[in-house]
C-alpha cells in the first residue's frame, strides 16, 4: 500500500479547475528541486516572442499532464479495473516527470545539445538522489518502472499510451494550455468526452465510436496549433537565431576565445556529456543571465546576436528556394555579415494526422459498435481525406531584417 497525504491537496488550475494529489510520493516529488526546476523553463520555447502571454512553464504543464492521467486511470473504468496501485502510481509519477530533463526554451535547446530531453529525463529519474530516493522509498524499483514508461519500455504496454502516444495525457494538456495562455482557439477539443469514451482493450488503449468526433476535433486541434502557434515565424526566427548564438560560442571555444564571462556554459559549449549538477544549472534564468553578459563581450558577432535574441530583433524570412539563397548570401557577405551565423534555414513539414498500421502500439484505435477494432483513419471519414492530402512544407530561411530592407 502507497501512503496517501493526511488530506486531498488541491492546486487551482486555469485549465483543469484543480489538481488532486493524493499521494505522499507524488507530492514529495512535485516538491523536489528538479520538479521545480521546471518553474524556469518555459513551455512554448520561441513562441512567448509572438503572444506575449505565453509565458507558462513545463511546471504547470507536467502537473496537467499528470492530473489527466490521474484521472485517466481513476475515471476510466476499464483502465481503473485494468491497472493495480502500483501501475496507477508508476504513470502517474511518470506523466509528473515526463518533461524533467527539459533544457531551456523548449526544443530549440535539444539541438543546442544535441541529445534528446528523454535520455536526461530518465538519467535524473534513475540517478538524482533525491527524486530516485523518494521513488524508491515508495517502492523498490519504482525508479526505473518510471523511466520504463518513458522510454516506452514498461512491462505494461498500456502505461506509455497514457503518457507518450498518439492519443496520450501530455498532448491533450498541452493544447489546452497553451490555447488558453496564447490566447488561441485553434488547440481547444472536447476533453470530457475523450475520457467518456476511452476503453481498453486487450494492451491497448481505444476509443468508442461515438467518441470518433471528439477525436477528430482533437487531431485539427493539433494541426492547426502547430501551424499557428508552434510553427509561427516568428518562433521560428528565435530559435534559429538561439542556435546561431551557440554555434558562434562552440566555435570560439575550439579556437580558444571562449569569453571567460559565462562559466556556467563552458561545459555545453565545450561539448562535454553534462553531469547533472551540471545540466540542472541550465534553465531560462541562467541563459538569459548569459545572453545579457554576452551583450558586453568582445566577439562582435555572439553580442549582436545576444541583444537581438534579448531586445526581440528577430531575423526575417523567406522562402526557402535556391535563388532566393544565394541572393541572400551574396547581400550578406557585401554587408559584413558572415552567412554562418546569419543565415539560417528552417525546414517544417507537417501532415494532419499519420496513420499506423493497427499492429504497431502506437496508432489510434477505435471500437466499432460491433466490437471490430480498426485506426482511426480506417473508421473516420474526415481523417481518411485528411491522411490523402499532401504534406504541408513551410520552408524558409531566417536573416536579419536590414538586409530584407536592401533586397
């Protein structure tokens, strides 16, 4: 038996009311420092450039996702009869800590590092003493059940579709919350009745068939939001423009003029596999920190580009084709701009909804008034004519605004 808190703790919520917490172990690890670490991460990495609002954290995100699968697990009667405490207790510790080795501003920083926030997500479960320490005070092996379900490995193929599917807890919140602090439409669907009509069946998670609208509404909720919200130009521009900043600093680093201002970022900007005292340094607080120092430094280029990425002088774009990049790059090089860290090309590709064959563990699935399981594309008329269409391409290439005014 896992020991429960005295009472229910609630906290408010703008987009599920409240979250419940009713056991000791989550709430010792919503109150570690690693779990509040992720207060100085925003969620929405270039996108707080474009709607000013968007400043919420992958804090509040995890506690969403993990309040849906609380839910999940104690609303959804097949799944509720299906799981015992400890798989209850796993995922949910799992939805908790699913985004804890985030690095700064989202995704745009796994490129920085070149390694994917899973792999330091399940290092930090396994190895931080403090956050194993409590998993394992709950339950010998708790940990690494946790990191399982992360990497998809869980001895109950039921737990990662809750957590990391196609139709899983940490995209459903984090469409309704960043709607709702962007200050958009394009990510709202019908939750409640998603949760209605979940079953299980066999080791998969599926859907009734009178839910098939409120699925369809959530795969155009996740279309267009990428579109308008995660793909906007303007988001692009930043993290482009982020990684140029880095680029610039690894190369002064291989010739020995790392500026000796910023110490913290000797060690991802040097190459080395980062420690996790050493990863857990590296929040937005720390490079905004490191951005404002770099605005002093002698590299001309690595303070342009710091002041830019800290006033919002963000590059332009364009579209991405052969001619328009040379014109680019010879306008560049008769400026003084060097094209190795003013140009940058962004290539975005995105379908509405990709069908998995139903044999694969992570394709949606729908029940059939008959009982026939099929993927959703196979049982929705929408989604079939969806998945027929092309791939929407986006791309382009980001330099700075003056050189625009020149073209």
């Amino acid at each position: 038996m896992f020991e429960r808190t005295e009472e229910v703790k609630v906290l408010r919520d703008p987009v599920h009311s409240y979250i419940h917490v009713e056991y000791e172990v989550i709430w010792k690890l919503i109150n570690s420092a690693w779990v509040q670490r992720m207060r100085r991460i925003r969620q929405l990495g270039g996108a707080f450039m474009v709607y000013h609002t968007a400043d919420h954290t992958r804090f509040s995100h995890s506690l969403g996702v993990y309040e849906i699968v609380r839910r999940m697990v104690n609303e959804v009667p097949d799944l509720n009869r299906a799981l015992n405490e400890s798989e209850k207790i796993t995922v949910m510790a799992a939805a908790l800590l699913h985004d804890v080795g985030h690095g700064p501003y989202s995704h745009a920083f796994e490129r920085v590092l070149n390694e994917s926030h899973e792999v330091y997500t399940c290092r930090i479960i396994e190895e931080d003493p403090e956050i194993s320490g409590i998993l394992e005070n709950a339950e010998e092996g708790l940990s690494h059940a946790v990191a399982d379900v992360i990497r998809h490995q869980s001895a109950n193929p039921l737990l990662p579709q809750l957590v990391s599917g196609q139709l899983d807890a940490d995209r459903m919140d984090y469409l309704l919350r960043d709607a709702y602090f962007t200050g958009t439409t394009y990510g709202q669907f019908d939750l409640e009745r998603i949760l209605r009509t979940l079953r299980v069946s066999g080791e998969y998670l599926v859907v009734k068939e009178s839910g098939v609208y409120a699925i369809e509404n959530y795969v155009m909720a996740r279309y267009h939001s990428y579109w308008q919200v995660y793909y906007h130009p303007d988001a692009r521009s930043f993290e482009c423009m982020l990684e140029k900043l880095f680029l610039r600093l690894k190369d002064l680093a291989e010739t020995g003029q790392m500026p000796e201002s910023i110490p913290a970022m000797r060690p991802l900007i040097e190459g080395n596999r980062l420690s996790l005292e050493e990863y857990y340094m590296l929040d937005e607080y720390a490079c905004n920190y490191a951005f404002e120092v770099l605005t002093q430094c002698e590299d001309p280029i690595a303070s342009d580009l710091a002041k830019r990425l800290l006033n919002r002088n963000l590059f332009a774009c364009i579209d991405a084709s052969e001619e328009n990049r040379k014109r680019i790059t010879e306008r560049l090089y008769q400026e003084g701009y060097d094209p190795s860290y003013y140009l940058a090309k962004d290539d975005v590709g995105q379908r509405v909804y990709i069908p998995y064959r139903i044999s694969e563990g992570n394709a949606i699935r729908v029940r059939l008034h008959g009982g026939e399981i099929r993927e959703l594309s196979a049982a929705s008329n929408i989604v079939a004519s969806l998945v027929q269409g092309k791939t929407l391409r986006d791309d382009r290439i980001y330099f700075p605004k003056e050189i625009r005014d020149l073209l």
